[in-house]
C-alpha cells in the first residue's frame, strides 16, 4: 500500500471517528499521522463540531494537533460558523481561545453571529454574548444589507434581539431593500422589544408599504402589538390625573395617504382590527371633520329627491288628465272641449312643476360639481364604491326627466321609477355612513347572515366545548 492510499484511508478512519465522538480512536489516528490535521484541518474541525458526543474534546485534539482554525469550506464558512449554529458553547470557548475570527464572513456575508442568531439551542443566548464579548460587530452587514437584528427578527429569536439592542444594535438600520428589523418581525414578543426600544411603525419599504400595513396583508396577528405602541398611559387607572395619548400617526404616516391602513383592513375583511381603540379614535376624529359636509350632503339629496318624487307625481297628474281627455273625446262623436277650471288646474300643474325644475337644476348643479370634485381628487379609487355608482344613475336619470317637458311618455315614467329608487337608496346609503346608524347596519347584515347561513350544531357546541 502506498503512502498516499495509507493518508487517505486513515483520514476516513479518522473522520469516521469524529463524527461518532469516538475520542480514543481519534487520538491514536493523529498519534501516528500529525500531517492530518495540517492537511484536512477544515474538514476535521467542521466534523468534530458536529459530533454528537465529546465535540469539546475532539475540537480541542485537532487544535491541539495543529488544525488551522480559520480555514473556510467551499461555503466560505469555518469551523466558527458551524459551532455558532449548533450554539455549542465549549466548541466556541475552544475555537475562540484557538484564534478563530470572529468577523470571518462566507460568501453570503455572514459572520459567526449570524449563524448563532438562526440556532434556537438551549445555550444559544450565551453563545451569543460570547461572541459578542469576543469582538463579533452587532452591526456587520451581509451581502443584502441585513444586520444581526434583521436575522434575529426574522427567525423570532426574542432573546437575540434584546441581547443585540442591549450591546447598542441600532433598531432604525435598514438593508438594500429599505427594511427595518421592525419589518421582519413575526411574533409579538420580537415586535415589542424592538417597539419598547423605539422602532418606528411607519417606516416605508422600496415598495413604500409601513410596517403596519405589511403585517395587516402578511402578519395579522402582529397588528394589535403594532397598534398597541400607538397609545401611551400617563398616570394609574382611577387617578384624575391619568391621561391616555393617541400617536394617530401610526395609521395615517406622514403622507397624504391619511386612510392606506384603514382601507387596507377594510379591503382585506379585517373589520375585528377597527375594533381597537387606536383606529376607533382615528375614524371618530375623522369624522367630526366630514360630518358636517356628510349631513349637508344628506339634506341636499333627502330635498333632491322630495322634489324629484313631487315634480314626478305632478307630471303623472297631467299625463292622466290628457288621456282621459283623449279618451272622452275618443268616445264622443264630437270634439270633447275642456272647461275655464280644468284649463286653470293644468296651468298650475304646469307653473308648479316648472318651479320644482328650476330648483331640481340648481341643486343637481350642486351635486353633479362636487361629484367631479371627487373624481377628480381620487381618480379611478371614486368608482370603487358602490354608493358612487348609485348616484351617478341618480343623477343620469333625474337630468334626463327634467330635459323634458309635458306629460310623461311610457319611457320618461320607467325613468322616473328608477330615478326615485335610486334617490331613495343613495339617501339610505348616507344615512348608513353616520356611525350611530352604521353600527346597527352592521349588526342587522351579521343577524340577516347568520339566518342565511345557519352554523352547524356540530360547529356551536365544539365551540361551547
């Protein structure tokens, strides 16, 4: 047997040893093969780490031996890397007292610490602060920007995140895509470290999208933690002097996009999150602002629409007064002539509708500008709403009954049936808008809902369960 077939089959035999934790074997093996452990110091080092048994001692052998410390895999990692995930501490004290760097990277950037931070082992918080303690940076980058703190968050390692915020880990720093740690956050316990350290909810991605609104679309059980740092408790309950903050800023940001978050619950049927006292106040504040537009809205359509159904009733009037008049003379042998008091009666039909016209026009002006108004202040966001659609056929329809004059055809009578309903139910969808009203509409559509569709007996007494 050659000397070289003799090297490598005494590697296997050693490896093989390493990884069983058999310390005997190993130690016989570098006995009588010193250049083993200068020649395969990475391979030797990163199975001995990984031993289930005696990986201190085996570590401590190689080093002992003469393994190069710092040697790196085709990853770029060392044996540092390696006993950092598994968060075995006496491989770290061994390594580490051998000359092991702690600011050694692999080719994705990551030192030691990170490795330590994605292990969730019973020492991994002294893992930690060792390499800490040893000179490992809190703020070393990746490739992609990420700091400790973004991994720690990322991998819900509450203890990580308050060890590194505890060593001065800045909770503002951001990676190449403009995220805060705040923004990997998956468990409350992570987000209320970060929160308590002064994390700011309403910091914006690349994409523009905050903390709060990307946890509402991905992370919905983070939302009342997030919410929850909007209010703050000056005082103890029952004190008179007790006060309670509102920082209305976590929903609205400091753009114009005042209500992004509250439609985005709305839109993705989070209605529980409205619940909370932050976006109760919020929406209660906004709308003492548009109440009084809202109810001078209302009064304009409920006398919008008494006119329209007035003006509508009287031009009925006329229509039935000239078919009986059509008819009489239709059944006579000759001419039917009206009398000096149903001339008179038509007269005034005809004064007072005009009137009502005039004052329909003034108040569809009205209308028709503030509609465009909003057009044109939300663009294509104004024809989303169903109550918009609704007054756009109300409008329609009442500007086409009073272009036209006289006694109404068939079609101008289909046209004001519809404009009337579509009056009537505009003026209930802004009555439902108040939210007094709005709460029993709520619970009138949960009510109709549950008749509709019965739960289960099964599903109600696994619930009482």
């Amino acid at each position: 047997m050659s000397a070289f077939d003799l090297l490598d089959r005494n590697k296997e035999i050693l490896v093989n040893a390493l990884n069983k934790g058999d310390v005997e074997t190993a130690t016989s093996t570098l006995a009588n093969f010193h250049c083993l452990a200068l020649q395969y110091g990475q391979l030797l080092l990163n199975s001995a780490v990984n031993a289930k048994d005696n990986c201190r001692v085996l570590v401590s052998l190689l080093l002992k031996a003469g393994a190069p410390v710092n040697d790196r895999d085709h990853l770029g990692a060392t044996a540092l890397h390696y006993a950092a995930r598994k968060n075995c501490l006496g491989c770290l004290k061994e390594l580490l007292h051998g000359g092991a760097n702690v600011k050694s990277t692999d080719k994705n950037g990551l030192i030691p610490l990170h490795y330590a931070i994605s292990g969730h082992h019973k020492n991994h918080g002294k893992c930690l602060k060792l390499l800490l303690d040893s000179g490992s940076s809190f703020e070393a980058p990746t490739n992609d920007g990420q700091r400790p703190l973004h991994m720690a968050s990322k991998f819900c390692n509450t203890t990580a995140v308050k060890l590194l915020l505890k060593y001065g880990a800045t909770h503002a720093s951001r990676d190449e895509r403009n995220q805060t740690p705040l923004h990997f956050a998956t468990i409350p316990t992570v987000a209320e470290s970060l929160l308590f350290a002064g994390a700011d909810v309403t910091v914006t991605d690349i994409t523009n999208q905050s903390v709060l609104e990307k946890a509402i679309k991905h992370k919905p059980s983070l939302v009342p933690t997030l919410m929850a740092s909007g209010i703050a408790y000056h005082g103890q309950p029952g004190d008179d002097g007790m006060r309670v903050f509102f920082h209305l800023n976590i929903l609205s940001g400091y753009d114009k996009g005042e209500i992004k978050i509250i439609s985005s619950m709305v839109r993705r049927l989070q209605y529980d999150f409205l619940k909370y006292p932050l976006c109760e106040m919020f929406l209660h504040l906004k709308y003492l602002r548009v109440a009084p537009i809202l109810f001078l809205k209302l009064l304009i359509f409920l006398i919008l629409v008494v006119l329209l159904t007035s003006y509508t009733c009287l031009r009925s009037k006329m229509s039935l007064h000239m078919r009986a008049t059509r008819y009489n003379a239709r059944e006579a042998s000759f001419p039917v002539r009206d009398d000096g008091d149903d001339a008179d009666h038509d007269d005034d039909l005809l004064v007072v509708a005009r009137i009502l016209k005039y004052i329909i026009s003034v108040l569809l002006v009205l209308t028709v500008v503030w509609s465009v108004i909003q057009m044109m202040t939300l663009k294509l966001k104004y024809f989303r709403r169903f109550g918009k659609w609704l007054e756009m056929s109300f409008m329609s329809c009442t500007l086409f009954l009073i272009w036209t004059e006289g006694a109404l055809t068939t079609r101008e009578r289909h046209v004001a049936v519809y404009a009337v309903l579509f009056g009537w139910c505009e003026i209930i969808v802004l009555i439902g808008l108040i939210p007094s009203v709005g709460i029993y509409v709520q619970m009138f559509h949960k009510s109709a809902l549950g008749e509709i569709y019965p739960i289960p007996q099964a599903t109600r007494l696994g619930d009482l369960a």
